[in-house]
C-alpha cells in the first residue's frame, strides 16, 4: 500500500488531538497532506499563507519537522478564504470528528465548503475505543443526520488510539480519489442513458415533453456530465436529482460531487 495515494492532495481536517496517526498514514501513503488543527479556532492571515513554502506538500503538526500548524477562524471571511485556497490545492478533504462529542454545524459548515468547491470527501467519527455498540450506533445515525446533504460520502469509525478501522478510512480515501478523477465515455454513458430514459423519462412540464439528446462527460474531479435537452429549463429539481443518484450509482462515484448540467442542444451535432 505504500505510495497508494502518490500525488494526491489531502485536506486533513481534524479536532484537537483526534488525529496525528490518520495524517502520518496519508503521508506514508504518498500523498500531500495539508493539515489543519481545531476548525474555527485561532487566526491565518493571507501574507502568513503566502510565506508558508511549497503549501500543496506541506505536513503541518507531527510530520513538520518546526512543529508549525496551521488553524483558521472560520467565522472570519479572511479565514474562509484561506480555506478556500487550501480546498481547491486538494483532491479529498478527510473531516475527522469526535465521536463522543459528535458532528457539529461547523463540521457541516466546512463539509458543504469542501463539497461546493468539488472536492472529494471522507468522513472519520474517532474515539471508537471509547464507544460502546449502542454509542457507536448513536454516533453513526447523528453524523449521518448532519449530512444528509452528503449521503454518498463514506462514513468510518475509527480509533487512532488503538489503530482500529484506520485501514478502512485509507481504503475510503484511494475510492474517492479514483471516482473523483474518474471519467467515462460517451458512448458508455449514452448507451447507460438510453435504458434510464426507458424506464423513467423526463416528466412533462408546463404541457411540453422535456427529451434528452446526449451525455457526455465534460470534466472530471469532480465528475461533471452536460445532458442536452430541448427544454434544459423546464427539468424538475427531483429529476435532476435522480438522474445524479443514477450516474452514482452505474459508476461508481463514492465519495465524490457528481454536476450535472442540463443545456440546450447544440445545432450543429
């Protein structure tokens, strides 16, 4: 498994003391680790980002060898910014929770960020040591109700204490990576759309029979498909929704954004 995850960017995102032993593995594997302590807590300026040298390989914490970290105030529009930089330098952002504590609207706050920039993502509830099997189960069924908007991200319960359910949490980070860079081709992903449209095409709107033309895949990390249509607008939400969970689900997409983007057809094809 060494060097797995070899030119892959990770966000670390981990509470206080939750995670040295997640961020040792991950650079062990190979891959960047950008590293950040304690969300919300302490202050990063943008001349302080600036002279950090070669930020995209950095280890902060316990791989750098001064000890230098990296914490930002997001409530603070200048700490959301430097986030922001950090996001769109990454693959896959690991969020590791406390699970004892438990998912909070913060954790949330910097998922939905990590998910609108197009990042993979992975979700680690730790202290598992320290949960019995109701707890755990607790844990689980709270996190996943804190994000319900991110249902397709993988969700590991880990220990770094005693090392237990971290191959799995490694395991989840290398499928994410792979479906967020991962692209398919046209002529797949039509002849896949034909038998979606068989059995649940495009409702009518407004009177008008909404048709979808072709599929292709424009762009990947994250995957983004362009569906043409007569009428792209008059798409419902719902449907647009379940042709997402289609594509997810055919391909593969773990713990990736999936876009689709419904567009009038082109008159020349």
């Amino acid at each position: 498994m060494r060097k797995a995850l070899a030119g892959v960017r990770v966000v670390d995102m981990t509470h206080v003391q939750a995670g040295p032993v997640c961020t040792q593995l991950l650079a062990w594997m190979g891959a960047d680790v950008i590293k950040i302590e304690q969300p919300g807590k302490g202050d990063v300026t943008r001349s302080q980002l600036r002279d950090l040298p070669d930020v995209d390989s950095l280890y902060f914490t316990m791989l750098n060898g001064n000890k230098r970290s990296l914490t930002l105030n997001m409530k603070s529009d200048e700490g959301q910014e430097v986030f922001t930089k950090l996001l769109e330098r990454s693959d896959v952002v690991v969020l590791m929770i406390d699970a004892e504590q438990g998912a909070s609207e913060q954790d949330a706050r910097l998922a939905g960020l990590a998910i609108e920039r197009g990042r993979a993502l992975v979700i680690a509830l730790n202290k598992l040591d320290r949960l019995d099997e109701a707890g755990r189960k607790r844990a689980v069924a709270q996190a996943r109700d804190v994000f319900t908007f991110a249902s397709w991200a993988p969700l590991q319960l880990v220990s770094v204490h005693t090392g237990r359910g971290i191959k799995k949490l490694m395991q989840s980070v290398r499928e994410s990576v792979a479906a967020h860079k991962k692209r398919v081709a046209t002529a797949e992903v039509n002849r896949f759309f034909e038998d979606v449209l068989e059995r649940h095409p495009p409702p009518t709107m407004d009177n008008r029979s909404v048709r979808i033309y072709y599929v292709t895949q424009v762009q990947a990390a994250p995957p983004t498909f362009v569906i043409a249509s007569n009428y792209p607008e008059r798409v419902h939400f719902s449907y647009r929704r379940y042709v997402v969970n289609q594509l997810r689900e055919r391909f593969g997409f773990v713990g990736t954004p999936v876009r689709v983007l419904f567009r009038g057809r082109d008159k020349r094809r």
